[in-house]
C-alpha cells in the first residue's frame, strides 16, 4: 500500500488542475424571466442546420511539442476521435461527432463545427479546456422548445507537454483520455455534474478510459439531442428544496439507485427541480449543496456557469451550505439511509413528482468532496477503486476526510448505500490521506458501481461510485509480436492476461479488429493501418472498466512495417460554391479503406460521400458553401495514418489528368 501512495500524491495534484476545466446533466442555462415558472432555455447544435445531425470537428494542423518519447501527433489526433466516438455510441442521441481532417488556425468558416487547438493560453498543469464559443439567436426543436443553437465550439488543448503533470501527458493515458471526453461534453452543450461521472470535475470523476460514460452522461446528452422512443423509455422525478420556506437556488437532486451510476439536476431559482432520463427502477432520492470553489482551481462550486436571466446577469446560488438528506416520505428529510422508508420507483414516460425536501442551512460542510483510489495487481493507483466481489479487507485510500491538523474529521463513520460491505478501520495514512478497507457483507452483489456515504453528528456526504465491484483482475499485455493471418496478411499477436471474450485491443486510439486466440493464448488481431515504420502504443480494455494500464501505465508497443513516404494527387484544383462537386484522389503508397475520411480543413466544405475504388483510389462528392475551397489543403486519414501537407506530404492539386 505505502508504494501506491507514493503515486497517489502526484495524480491528486493533477486532478486538482484538472478540475479547472471550461465549464452533464447541468446546461448552460438562461431564463427570459426573475420570476416564476422558470423554464430553462439551454445552448445547444441546431440538428437542422448539420448533415446528418453531425457536427464536423476539425484538428490544428500546428503539432504541440514536448511529447512525452514514444508519443506523436498522430496518436492525439487519434485519442480526440476515439474519443469523439464514445460521445457517438450513445445511441438514444441523435446528434454525432464527425472527424473532418485537419485546419489551420485563423481559417474563416461559416458552418458549425468543433476546432480542436493546442495553446500556450493555458495555466500550466491543466490539459484542455472546452466549451460552446459563438452562438446565434434562439431557435426551437423539434419539441417547440426554445433554445440558443451553438455554432462554434472549441476544444483547447495544452500545446506544451512539457507543462503537463507527468501522469496525464501520454496520450493513451487514462487521465487524458478522459479530459478528451470530458471537454468534448463541454463543446456539445453538457456543463459539469456531481455523480462521479466523465462530466464530473476529476476531483471526484472515477470514469476510466474503458467505460468513459455512467448514466448521467448518457442522460445528460440524451435530453439535449432526444434520438426517437428516448423520453418515452425514461421517467422522471420532481419537486422542489426549500429552506425556512423559500427556494433553494442551485441545489444538486441525485436519483441514486442501491446498485449502478447515479442521475441528478440542478434546482432552479424558485427551488424546482426535475431529474429527467432515469431509467424505469427503484431509487434513492438526496439533496445536497454545491461544493465551495476548490481555491486556486475553482472560480464558482463546482466550475459551475450559473445561469443567466434576461440581462445576461447571472443568477447565483442563494445559499452557503445546507445539510444533506435523503428523500423519506412524508417522515421528512434523514440523514441515515437506513430510515428511507421506501425507494421510490420510477416507471417510463412518468413523473414521479412531489419529492419536496426542507433543508437545514450550514455555515460549511461537513466534508466539502472526497476521492478515492484503489490499487491494482502491480500496487498502481486506480481512480476507478476496483474491488473484487467477495474479498475482505480490501484497502482504498480516500482524499479530503482529514481536518488541517490531519487528524479524522470528527465522528466520522463510513457506510455503503444498500449495505452490500461494511467499510472500517479508517486512520489517518500518509497525509492528507486517510486509509479504510472494504469487506463485503452482500455477496450477491453484482459488478459494477457501489456509493459510499460519509457521517457526522450534523451532515452527510454521498459519493456516488465510490468503488467498482470487479469480478476478475485488470487485462495486461507483455509483449506484442508481428505475424501473419491465415490469409497472409499482417496481424500482431497480443500475449498477456486477463483478457475477456469483449476485450478491446487499441493501437493509440485505433481498435485493432480481434481475429481470435491462438493456441498459445495469445490474442491475434489484425491492426489499423498506420505510417511505415510508426510506432502505436497498444492498450486493452475490458468491459468491466478495468484496462491493462491499471497494471502498465508505460503501455507496450508495435512498430509497423517500413514503408514510402505517401503522396496524393487531387482534381479538381478548387472546389467552388455552385452545389456538389467530385472530388478525384489517387495516392502512392496509401491504403484507403471504408473507414477512410478526408477534409479540406473548414466546416464550409461537407463531405457527403466518398467512394473507396482501391487502396490507392477514392472519390468524395463534396459541396461548398460559401466560399470557394482550395483542394490542396486535404488532409486523408485511414487508421493511424495522416496525409496532410502539414506532415510534409506532398499533395498535387490539379484540374487535369
């Protein structure tokens, strides 16, 4: 344990940074009124003004610098689209994420779309900073409902490696991985939550690179981009928090069930509230306050954007700190889960309403925020805080339960939501840290999530996700060796241990395709493509949310085959603004497949639909708008591979054969 501490102290820190991200279930909220009924007007994509209901993203052809060795810019590039396609896999949304290439900064666009950058504009130790940047007038869904269509939004990456904490500046890191995800919420509509989700700030986050999204993720994207049957599936839970009768402003409502991730809302300026896209089951019901600014990280609770009224004045929290309690009928408000009477049971295309609680004002709370970590086979810190279903004693280490002389905050105790293991032996360990360990009492506990709650004499604090319950250890791999499949192609054999039948096996932020298990037990895959010569680093993921960098933070590696510089000839030399137009590309030493994109780096150029002929041919028809649009920018991207003349490629644009 003293050895996974000693890792523990760094990545706290840089957790610390990473909460001052751009500010899911919270919107970036207005109100054209100061009074009652409010009714949140949210930013978000008009979905009628994107093809097919996707916004492009475009990536800085200007590389950052200092990469750690081993790293490139090919790798980040393809860490922000995988990430992209975990925002994409959200099948109750409508709206997608489409990678358009590569832009230069300063370019002049018209279109929605996402530019990616990497700057020095940003305090050293934070990774990125994301969020909608130009709006235009009001707009209104498919549902009649007003709101602020986005369009343009930003993901700002840290250009200088060299200032980012050591744990986060791998690009296949679990810590950055996520920030991608996280800032890509941010650029979509989605502000920060408090259910230790990917939209939570990473001073309580537990998402891993594996399972990026909990429910509030998926809830929160879903009700701003509803796909069909969505709002139908969910029901909903409504009420209001009041203190010596008046609404309570700000307050965070949490629909928590005993097993799986936790959906909540923010209350309104009259103290309403309504948790939408909860799925049919029982829950828990708590109210609980903001945090206070985490100094020198945090301007508001939470990096919260308050809401704004009329005026474009916002509308702050009328509290310091209230006492948190749980929902229990007409008994009141309690502190001890034990007392709920009754869960509530929410069933879809309902409102489970009248869920009002009375809440008492604090000067502070008890205990502003907790985190915890857990240890891996080889001893190393995992946020996530796996534990194997059945053990006992199993140690995690939490941050934020010492007082300043580091001593246990006062009658603190620590329970489980539903009972399923008793937590005990807590001490101080290490300060500021504080030990406890997990024993499990319910052994037909199933994986996945499980909460912890925090007591003293006169507050509670919830941590949704305390710990995950895991069945089996975390997948590493040892070494990757290249060979051929039945079919002579290349393929790479993975050995290593802990991989499931749904392993994942990603070269930088590229799955490999599984071909099977080999009779040594390897597993052989078939590798995206990639330059000659480049150098992936190679990660598995499994389901559970457990990856081989739980055991293997410096992830091992495949070095492709040698092979020629790519070329590219593209016709015409220009595309203009007078509708579609036919865009020829042959390339010299290329692989183009059907997963193959290319852009001319502005959202004013849209690609509709290419067409791969060989591996050294393909044809998009493409229309302008707006402007006319030189071919000679292109970039085309297949795998891990990028041709751009921003990478020294040479591009030929001509209008002749």
């Amino acid at each position: 344990m003293r050895a996974g501490l000693v890792r523990i102290a760094a990545l706290v820190l840089s957790l610390f940074c990473l909460a001052a991200t751009a500010s899911a279930y919270y919107f970036y909220v207005s109100y054209n009124t100061r009074s009652t009924p409010y009714n949140p007007i949210v930013k978000k994509f008009d979905l009628n003004a994107l093809n097919n209901k996707t916004v492009p993203f475009f990536v800085s052809d200007q590389a950052p610098v200092n990469m750690l060795s081993g790293d490139s810019y090919q790798g980040i590039v393809s860490e922000v689209r995988a990430a992209a396609d975990v925002w994409n896999s959200v099948s109750t949304s409508q709206i997608r994420l489409g990678y358009g290439g590569l832009f230069t900064a300063g370019t002049s666009e018209t279109a929605p779309g996402i530019d990616v950058l990497f700057s020095d504009e940003i305090s050293p130790g934070i990774v990125a900073l994301g969020g909608p940047t130009v709006t235009s007038g009001f707009g209104f869904d498919a549902n009649g409902n007003t709101f602020v269509p986005i369009v343009r939004s930003k993901l700002v990456i840290h250009r200088d490696f060299s200032l980012i904490r050591t744990e986060q500046r791998a690009s296949y890191s679990e810590l950055f991985f996520v920030t991608l995800v996280h800032e890509l919420g941010h650029t979509l509509g989605l502000q920060h939550t408090l259910t230790s989700s990917v939209m939570s700030t990473q001073v309580t986050s537990t998402s891993s690179r594996a399972t990026p999204l909990a429910a509030d993720d998926i809830a929160a994207i879903s009700l701003l981009y509803p796909a069909d049957g969505y709002l139908a599936s969910v029901g909903s839970i409504g009420g209001r928090v009041t203190m010596n009768g008046s609404g309570v402003n700000l307050a965070s409502v949490v629909a928590i069930p005993a097993n799986g991730p936790a959906i909540s809302a923010l209350t309104n300026p009259d103290g309403t509230y309504q948790i939408n896209g909860i799925p049919p089951g029982y829950y828990y019901v708590y109210a609980h306050p903001l945090p206070p600014p985490v100094a020198g990280v945090e301007v508001t609770p939470d990096n919260i954007f308050y809401p704004l009224d009329s005026n474009g004045n916002s509308i702050q929290p009328n509290y310091t700190a209230f006492a948190t309690q749980f929902y229990n009928g007409t008994s009141g408000g309690t502190r001890d889960w034990h007392q709920v009477q009754q869960q509530l049971y929410v069933a879809a295309a309902n409102v489970t309403s009248g869920i009002n609680f009375n809440v008492s004002s604090r000067n502070a709370p008890a205990i502003t925020y907790v985190r915890t970590y857990g240890y891996s086979p080889t001893n190393v810190a995992v946020a996530t805080s796996p534990v194997t279903l059945g053990a006992q004693s199993v140690p995690l280490v939490a941050y934020g339960l010492l007082q300043q002389d580091n001593t246990l905050t006062p009658g603190l105790s620590v329970d489980t939501l539903g009972g399923v293991a008793s937590i005990n032996n807590l001490r101080p360990y290490s300060p500021p840290y504080t030990a406890l360990y997990v024993s499990w009492t319910d052994f037909s506990a199933h994986q996945g999530a499980k909460h912890l709650l925090f007591s003293t004499p006169n507050d509670l604090y919830v941590l949704p996700s305390g710990f995950t319950a895991v069945s089996n250890a975390p997948p590493s791999i040892n070494f990757t060796v290249p060979t051929f499949d039945a079919n002579g192609n290349r393929a790479v054999a993975i050995y290593g241990s802990g991989f499931a039948f749904d392993t994942r096996i990603f070269f930088d932020g590229q799955a490999a395709t599984i071909l099977g298990t080999q009779s040594d037990g390897s597993m052989l895959v078939t590798p995206p493509p990639g330059p000659g010569g480049y150098t992936a680093n190679v990660v598995a993921l499994n389901s559970d949310g457990q990856s081989s960098l739980f055991v293997q933070p410096a992830a091992p590696t495949y070095t492709y085959d040698s092979a020629g510089a790519p070329s590219l000839t593209v016709m015409p030399s220009i595309i203009p603004p007078t509708g579609d137009t036919v865009v020829d590309v042959t390339g010299l030493n290329t692989n183009f497949t059907s997963a193959t994109t290319l852009g001319f780096g502005t959202s004013d150029a849209l690609v509709k639909r290419v067409t791969v002929l060989s591996p050294t041919h393909l044809t998009a028809v493409v229309s302008a708008s707006n402007a006319w649009v030189p071919t000679g920018g292109i970039s085309v991207t297949t795998g891990l591979q990028i041709i751009s003349p921003a990478l020294g490629n040479q591009i030929t644009a001509t209008d002749s054969h």
